[in-house]
C-alpha cells in the first residue's frame, strides 16, 4: 500500500497540517519495492527501505539512531495502519507536562472489541483492561504494544534500543522489560488510537500458520532471556491446541513443537 494511503499517513498528514511547523518524521518501508513518497506539508520525510524486512524492532532502533542523529529528544512510534485523533499532539502535550519525571508514554489503543493496550501483563499473556484509575502505570503490572508509544531517545539508549532477535511478537513486551527495571513507571495519554490487531484480521490460512510461526519464535525468544520460558511454552501448547480445533488443522500443534523443540 502507498505511503499516502495508510491510515498513519493520512491521520498523522492531517494532525500535524494543524501545527505551525515540520516535523522530521522517519519512514521505515520493508516492502519489495522502493516507494515513492509524496511531497508533505507539515513533514520532513526521511525514507529507508530494507526489502530484507528484518522485524519491527529493527525498523525502530534504526529510526532511534536517526532520531539521535538529528538531536530530537523523543521517538513516537506508529504502525502504518495506526489511524490518530486530529488533536493526539495536544493529548501527548499534556501528558508530558502533567508527567515531567515520566520519559515514556503510550495512548489507549483500540480495535473492533475496544481497548487492548494498555494491557495487564501476567504469567505471559497479556488481558485487557477496560479503564484506568491512573494515569501513572507500573511496568511491572502494564504493557502497552509499539504503536503509540513516545519514547525519550535517552530511555531508548539506556536500555539498549529494541532486541532484534524479536522481530515482531514480544518485542514491546521485552522491550519494555527492560525499561521497567530503571524506569518502572509508564505515563498514560488520554487520547485514543485506532489500529486492528493482526491476530483478529481476516487472513488466509497461510496467514494464520505464519502469525503463528511468528509468536512461537517471539515467545521462546523472550522466554528464555526473562526467565519465563516454561510459562510460555505452556501458553503456546494452548494456543496450538485451541487454533487447530478451530481450523481443523493440526499444523499449529506442529509449530510449536518444531520451534520450541528445535
């Protein structure tokens, strides 16, 4: 899909023409084909393409390095198919000037089914949560997923950027992991991003078994650096179990035993 027909493209293009200035925004594009990007009023585009697609995590440690590059103080991470409020900017403001210790932030993101992130994070898995009686949240309780998350570069350089090794599933869970134990506190922005999750898109069966493959690689990725590994194995067993009653194809259970065995 084109640049300027992305849901984040034409949400953010619009935010942003309300302001009285650029802003440098970083465009990361794993797709085959080098992209042509569209002239931006309210944008500075820096445009990378990798056909290699090596994973989110390092989409924004490169976006983090050209962030520290240029000198800018925070990172806002956006999926392609993120779709913001006209006044998210205002919204995040506030945060920051309500929050002055606080150095990472993340809005409530919604799909079909309302809220999923931020989300109660426990024994692997992840539940949602359907208000808030904070806008303070610990990390050792709160996850909240990639798209949406501001970031201070300087949090993102203490705690060693993303871990490329998770390229998708797991990675704001490690990530964030490892920010909690120098700053255990993430600030809640009380505006509302709209994003469907992959996981509950229509998909091809092919689809399905490669989302799969995917969180399996994620999951032993993460379980074996947080300590969390049997746990984890175990939420997979279910998870294999539970698709191939659903789909009647046991090729599910065969993932799992193929990544976590191998």
């Amino acid at each position: 899909m084109p640049a300027e027909q992305t849901p984040a493209w034409r949400s953010l293009s619009s935010a942003l023409a309300q302001g009285n200035q650029k802003t440098d925004v970083v465009i990361y594009d794993n797709s085959p084909n080098v992209a042509k990007i569209p002239d931006a009023e309210a944008m500075n585009v820096h445009y990378h393409h990798n056909p290699l697609n090596p994973g989110v995590s390092a989409a924004y440690n490169y976006a983090h390095r050209h962030a520290v590059s240029t000198g800018k103080p925070w990172l806002l991470l956006l999926d392609q198919d993120a779709q913001l409020p006209p006044d998210f900017v205002r919204h995040y403001v506030d945060a920051i000037n309500a929050n002055p210790d606080l150095f990472i932030f993340c809005p409530v993101v919604v799909d079909n089914h309302g809220a999923f992130s931020p989300f109660r994070f426990a024994r692997g898995g992840g539940q949602r949560v359907r208000s808030f009686s904070t806008s303070r949240l610990p990390l050792e309780t709160f996850r909240a997923v990639n798209s949406g998350l501001l970031i201070g570069c300087d949090v993102l350089s203490k705690a060693g950027g993303y871990d490329e090794s998770i390229e998708l599933d797991f990675s704001d869970i490690a990530f964030l992991e490892k920010v909690r134990h120098f700053h255990p506190v993430i600030g809640l922005v009380h505006t509302t991003l709209r994003q469907q999750l992959s996981s509950s898109s229509p998909s091809t069966m092919k689809e399905k078994l490669d989302r799969f493959y995917k969180y399996n690689q994620g999951a032993v990725r993460f379980g074996r650096r947080s300590g969390q590994e049997l746990t984890l194995r175990l939420r997979s067993l279910a998870r294999a179990l539970k698709l191939s009653l659903v789909h009647r194809n046991l090729e599910f259970v065969a993932i799992h035993f193929k990544i976590w065995n191998g």
